[in-house]
C-alpha cells in the first residue's frame, strides 16, 4: 500500500474504533499497530457504558456481550472518618446501561478488528512501527513513515501517503513530538504498578470491583480476571526505584498488609521484574492538530487511571473524529478548519474529566501519598485538604442531584457521542 485516505497509527481504542467507523464510510484507512497482536497486560479494561450502547449503534452489541466480562456496578472509595463512600451506583441509570464492563482490552481490540476486517476498504498493518511525518513543501503533513517486519526488505523504512494522518498512538506518541505538538503537564501524585496473583479455587465468582485499600502513603486495587487478580499497587510518584531496590520480600510484606485476604498468593510475585511500572500523567495538547494530521486519545490527552475513563474518552474521541473527517474524505482533501472542529467538539468533555480528576487528585491522593490522611493540623494545607474531603463527602452522600449527576457522568461522560449514521447497520 502506498497510498490511502486516512492512515491512523495506534491500534488500541481509539485508533481502531476510528478506522472501523471511517471504514464503514466507505473510505480507504489504513491502521498501523507496532505489536505483533493484542496480547499485552496492564492495559485499561473498563468499557463504559457510552460504548456499550455505541457498540448496540454499531449493531456490534450481542457480540461485544458475548465476549468474557464482569459487570461492575458501583464505584466505592474507603474514606478515613467516612466509611465506605459510593461515588456512583450504576444501578440509577436506564438499563441496559446502568453497569460498567471489565473485560481484558486484548478482547475488546481483537472483537473491533474483527468487524472492522469485513469492510472493503479497512487494512490492519500489525507489526508496523510509526517512525516520523512526511510534509510537502508546505508543511502539510501528507504520510507517514513506518517499519514493518515484513516489508521493505524485512524491517527497512516505508511510507504510506494519506489525505490525513491521526495520531493515536498513547501518551509517548512519536508522531505528536514530529509534529512539534507539546502537552501541557498536570502534576499528578502517584504511579502505579502493575502486577498479577493467582486466584484461589475459594476465591469467589469474581465479581468485578475496584474498591482500593488505602495504607500509609500506599493503596492497593484489585481488578477479578479469570484465574488471577490484575492488582494495581499505588505509590508516591518517583518511588519506583526505591520499590525496587527494597526487593521483592519487600513488596510481598506491603501487599499482604493492604490485602491480608491475598497473603497466601504473593508467593507467586517471583521479583521486582514482575512489577510493570506505568508513570501516571495527567496532559492536554492546547492544539490538537496541524495541517493533515490530528492527535486523539492520550496522544491529545493522558488521563489518570484514577476513574478509569481513559478508554471511553479516546473512544468518544475516534467517533467524533469519523463523523467530521468522513466527508472531507470522500472529496479527497481534509480541511484543516475540519481538524480543528474535532478539537473543539472534544475540548469541553476533556477539560471537565481533567478537572474531576485533579480534584480527585487533590482531596484523596495527595494527602494519602504525602501521609496526612486523615489530616489533624488545622492550621495547615492539609487540614484544608481534609476539609475539601469532608464537604465533598458530605455532597455525593447527601446532594440528591450529585447522587443522580455522578452515575451518569462516570458512565457516559459529558457530552457523550452517537454512532454516525453512515456506520448504523441497515433496518429493514
């Protein structure tokens, strides 16, 4: 392939719910994914409900429920002085999308490439790493540079030409830093590493929740999969090398303590290579575009896992993006003003997560990383934490309005978006 109308690098959520959506458009995309397959760990599982009824839109909904999946049907955070607080409870909102969906993201991608295979016009390039841009003499963006391992003489650098070119390729993005785009950083208090316990035969029927366990200056979640927990070890942000150099006795002795229910299993954690560091960032691109070629996703805005609504809004992204690019495709040239209206469709609905997430940040993690939780100075900045923390808590427990808003705002989001019409299957 040497020329297509929409190449789009990143084969993860974003980047295949929007080749499969400018596919059914009728226009050529192509979809370039560096990995061999789907098959990595540690990645976001939560399918939300705005794309659960996107996938009934899609007429992809029995499929996508068929698929292996817990519901997960409240949010909850163990608050000191306040008990077990319940953020959001699903069970508000209109069925059938009043829960949450935990599945493996390796399943939700290999179903989407699936149903985006079937259409003419769709290619999946895997095993086919973005290098850098190709610009005209203008410097308008008009391709791409990749590697792939079969081709060009087995790894050599080739280049697909495109009407425009999308940037979904996660908060590193290597195409985002060859188009000059910088993000603007947000602190953020915390990393988090990943690793994996087997689950006991006694373990339970898995139902899914992510309720954490909070420490001092630590907290632990645990996400249920088939035969192990996807565990999520949070820490103070800079504190990897120190994690490591403790040694893994360490990091068992830390792990049975927030989860004693867990100690038999840590045996099973064999080193501190085990341990699959993610540094957490919270950023958003002032400009999402240039000339040809737009950034979604976490290549225009990292989320922190901290509600787990990563996926959802790069999903959000990649359906806002299809319904405003399919036209200019189908002429064949992409207007620049059409690049910058995606941006300003997703601005608000980014900045509102964003915040939340910052205040999230602010009233439980930063004062429990720092070891001030719960704070007893009240003449210092953390006792102005714990008091946002209070009037917080006393809000979503007793404010009928955030009772009902907070549901609906974790599961779909503001400003949530509909499937085209152009990828609706037909009625008859």
């Amino acid at each position: 392939m040497e020329r297509t109308g929409c190449v789009v690098v990143g084969g993860g959520p974003a980047g295949m719910m929007l080749g499969l959506l400018l596919a059914r458009a009728g226009v050529d995309v192509a979809v370039l994914e560096k990995h061999g397959d789907f098959l990595r760990d540690f990645r976001g599982d939560t399918v939300h409900a705005s794309t659960i009824r996107l996938m009934d839109e899609l007429g992809l909904g029995p499929g996508f429920r068929a698929l292996p999946q817990s519901r997960l049907q409240n949010v909850a955070f163990p608050v000191p002085g306040a008990g077990l607080v319940t953020l959001a409870d699903f069970d508000s909102l209109k069925p059938p999308y009043n829960y949450v969906a935990m599945m493996p993201q390796w399943d939700f991608l290999d179903f989407l490439a699936f149903a985006a295979k079937a259409e003419p016009t769709f290619t999946l390039l895997m095993e086919s790493e973005a290098t850098g841009l190709v610009f005209d003499d203008d410097g308008r963006v008009t391709g791409v540079r990749f590697r792939s391992a079969g081709g060009a003489a087995a790894g050599g650098e080739q280049v697909i030409q495109a009407d425009v070119v999308v940037a979904a390729d996660g908060r590193h993005s290597v195409l985002r830093r060859a188009a000059g785009l910088s993000p603007k950083e947000y602190p953020v208090p915390f990393d988090v590493w990943w690793f994996k316990l087997p689950r006991r035969a006694s373990g339970g029927a898995g139902v899914a929740g992510v309720v954490p366990a909070f420490g001092d200056r630590e907290a632990m979640i645990a996400l249920n999969r088939s035969d192990y927990y996807q565990m999520g070890y949070l820490a103070p942000k800079g504190a990897d090398a120190r994690i490591r150099a403790e040694g893994v006795e360490r990091f068992r002795r830390r792990v049975a303590t927030l989860r004693p229910d867990l100690a038999d299993s840590v045996g099973s954690i064999s080193s501190v290579e085990d341990l699959h560091w993610l540094d957490v960032r919270l950023n958003r691109l002032h400009r999402w575009y240039a000339d040809g070629f737009l950034c979604i996703g976490d290549a225009a805005h990292a989320m922190s896992p901290a509600d787990g609504v990563g996926i959802n809004l790069a999903i959000q992204d990649a359906v806002a993006a299809a319904k405003r690019l399919a036209p200019d495709l189908r002429r064949g040239q992409v207007r620049t003003a059409t690049l910058a209206a995606v941006q300003h469709r997703r601005w608000m609905p980014t900045v509102v997560v964003q915040t939340v997430q910052r205040i999230m940040h602010r009233a439980l993690f930063v004062p429990l990383f720092a070891g001030k939780f719960p704070a007893t100075d009240a003449g210092s900045a953390a006792a102005d934490t714990s008091r946002l923390r209070r009037v917080l808590v006393f809000v979503i427990r007793h404010n009928p309005l955030m009772r009902r808003l907070l549901p609906r705002l974790i599961a779909f989001g503001p400003r949530p978006e509909h499937a085209p019409g152009f990828a609706r299957p037909l009625t008859h």
